[in-house]
C-alpha cells in the first residue's frame, strides 16, 4: 500500500510557501517539509483539517492511494 501526499502540489496551487502554511495551522515548517516528503506514518485529523481549511480543499486533494505492484495481486 503506497499513499502519496501531493501537500506540494496543493501549496504550488495554492501559491503558498511551507513557511505560510506552518504559521497558519500552528506546526514547524520541518514537520511540514516532512509531511511534503512523505516521510511521516500519520497525520492527526485535527490537523490535516487545518490544512483543508488552510488552502480550501479536501483531504483527497492531500493524500492519495496508489496500490503497489504486489497489492493489485492481492484478493
């Protein structure tokens, strides 16, 4: 299972620096550069509906499914 998080994107869209966002939603600029890489295992909802709110969008427009080669096997 692989959930891409298209954070970067929304932000581009958005015209928005990660620094703005931080500010706005009251996290580090780190953890959002870390939530951008796709380095984190969660995200609290609290937080990822700062966020929505944030840049006006949904979570779906944030994270996004893609199953692994392996996982489309799998019944």
């Amino acid at each position: 299972m692989a959930i891409i998080v298209n954070l970067d994107v929304m932000l581009a869209r958005r015209k928005m620096r990660s620094r703005e966002l931080a500010e706005r939603i009251g996290i580090t600029e780190q953890n959002v550069s870390l939530l951008k890489s796709g380095k984190v295992k969660g995200i609290r909802f609290d937080t990822l509906e700062r966020i929505c709110a944030v840049l006006n969008c949904q979570p779906g427009d944030i994270l996004e499914f893609r199953p692994d080669e392996h996982d489309t096997n799998a019944a």
